[in-house]
C-alpha cells in the first residue's frame, strides 16, 4: 500500500507539471519545428527530414522553401529553428542572436555546386571561368562570341529568384555589383529554371546541383531529360576535355568544379531538441550516406565496413 501510494504522488506530480500551462519542448526524437531553407537545396532537405522522420514517427518539420536571405531572416526572428543556407552568419546577423542571450550554431554539412545547363539543342557545353566572368560583366553577350561557339543569338542567364542563393554566389564569385545591362530572366524556382533552358537553346540556367544529381532519383532523370551540364575550367586557355569539370561528387570533393560552395545548418535552438536531433542525424553515417546518394560530398564520409571471410 505504501508503494502504491508514492506511485500515486508521483503520477499526479506528473499530470500537473503537464498541466503548468508551459508548452512540452520537443526533443530528439519528437516534436513539431519550423525549417527554413534556399530554395535550391529542397531535393536535400526534403530527403533528409523525410529519412528522419521515418526513424521518428512523432518528429514533424514544416519547411520553407524561400530564398537564402529570407530563410536566414526567419531563423534570426525566431520564425524559424534552423536553416539551411550557403553561407554563415554575418556579423550584425550573429549581433541579432547575441542580443537575445542565443548562442547559435553553424555546422557544415556538405560541398554542393551551381550547375550550369543549356538546351541539348546547344552544343556550346564548355566554357572557362573567364569567359564566364566576361559573361556577367557584359564583354560577351552572344554565344558565337565564346571560343568554340556554334549557337546563334544572345545569352539569356536563367536564375530562380531575384535573391536567389545561386545569383548571389555568382555574383560575389566574379565580384560583379551591377547587374544592369545583363540578360538575366528569374523564375520562381530551380525546376522552373530548368523547365526555361529545356524550352530555350539560347538559355544558360543556374541550379543548385541536387536537382540533377540523384540517380536513384526518377524524377532526377525527368529533369536531366533534353539537357547538358556544361563543363568549366580554371585555366585560362585550356588545351583539353580533361580541363573541365562538371559539378558532381568526385569533382566537388576533389575541389576541381570552380563552382563549388558550402552547405551550412544554423541553428538558434537553446535546447537538447529537434533541431539538434536532426543535425546529429545528419552528420552520422545515416545522413553522410544519402547527401551521397543526392551526389553532394559530405563533410563527415560515409565509412563503410566490409567483413571478409574466408
């Protein structure tokens, strides 16, 4: 009689602390949280919480899908747990956090790419990094002005969003400020970017590369269909095929694409929670293996264990 009466006290301890008017935190393993993310990573991210949430059937994220800058604004006013983003805090973005007591976090998750597509109709599926940079400083606006050049008529860039992650890599890459007097055409998102060079040879769309790089993927296959990945060099003059790279796995590790940029997830999260849970998922073996499998190149490789017996 005795236990059963401290088993009692106990649980009608508990039923009032549920009862304390404070919402439940979530916590690893379950729990609702807002996500933000670029637009150009949605095939990672959506994979990746979709793997989690497998394991976790309690554990639910909202994602939002919006530009990077926008995405980080959400994280910064709280609207947000984390995003996954390109770059990392700035300074008056880390004073945010600082102001309200936050110790953030920014973990690197892997090496991804802006990919460069054109209509298969254009054979032009080679160009160096300086030709490129000619590009978007207006010294070359027709494809027959590019070296090996055999597509008529002007180079329409194709990104998908005025403050897209994509333009914005682009852009400080080549330390371009001004883009007035450029053929630039913005979409809403990466597949309608891809949509856009698949119906316009003289197109040159911009992407983040896990749009096109599962090949596990059918719809991966859908939206490589009637498109080129156009190879670039570092060099100046290149002499052969062997000079220019494109933007998948090997080539992102190796650190040969030109093109290559971080993925990050930061964090406000001041607790053991769902934010946290993700992240540690992410960076064990479980998520390193299928940012390999969406071709990026994970910060923390997947090791795999071969026992042999005779």
């Amino acid at each position: 009689m005795i236990r059963s009466g401290i088993g009692g006290f106990a649980l009608l301890l508990g039923l009032l602390g549920c009862d304390s008017g404070k919402p439940a935190l979530d916590n690893p393993s379950r729990g609702s949280i807002v996500i933000a993310a670029d637009e150009s990573f949605r095939p990672l991210v959506t994979q990746l919480t979709s793997a989690y949430s497998g394991i976790y059937p309690d554990a639910h994220f909202k994602i939002i899908y919006t530009p990077e800058q926008e995405a980080i604004n959400l994280m910064l006013k709280d609207s947000a747990r984390i995003a996954f983003t390109t770059r990392m805090l700035s300074t008056n973005e880390k004073a945010v956090l600082n102001q309200r007591k936050i110790v953030g976090s920014t973990t690197k998750l892997a090496t991804d790419g802006v990919a460069l597509i054109i209509n298969k109709a254009n054979n032009d599926s080679l160009l160096t990094m300086s030709e490129l940079k000619q590009v978007f400083t207006g010294k070359l606006a027709q494809w027959s002005q590019l070296k090996d050049g055999n597509q008529s008529g002007p180079i329409t860039l194709v990104f998908d969003n005025n403050n897209s992650s994509n333009l914005d890599f682009i852009l400080h890459t080549f330390g371009i400020t001004d883009v007035r007097g450029l053929r630039i055409f913005t979409t809403k998102s990466n597949r309608e970017v891809i949509d856009f060079v698949r119906k316009n040879p003289s197109a040159l769309g911009f992407i983040g590369v896990n749009w096109i790089s599962d090949g596990d993927e059918p719809l991966t296959a859908e939206l490589s269909k009637d498109l080129r990945v156009v190879g670039i060099s570092s060099k100046e003059n290149p002499t052969k095929r062997a000079d220019y790279f494109q933007p998948f796995q090997e080539d992102l590790g190796m650190q040969r694409y030109p093109l290559r940029r971080p993925v990050y997830v930061l964090s406000r999260e001041s607790h053991p929670g769902l934010g946290g849970g993700l992240v540690n998922y992410v960076m064990r073996d479980a998520g390193s293996l299928i940012i390999y499998k969406l071709g990026l190149w994970p910060s923390i490789a997947y090791n795999r264990e071969v026992n042999l017996r005779k």
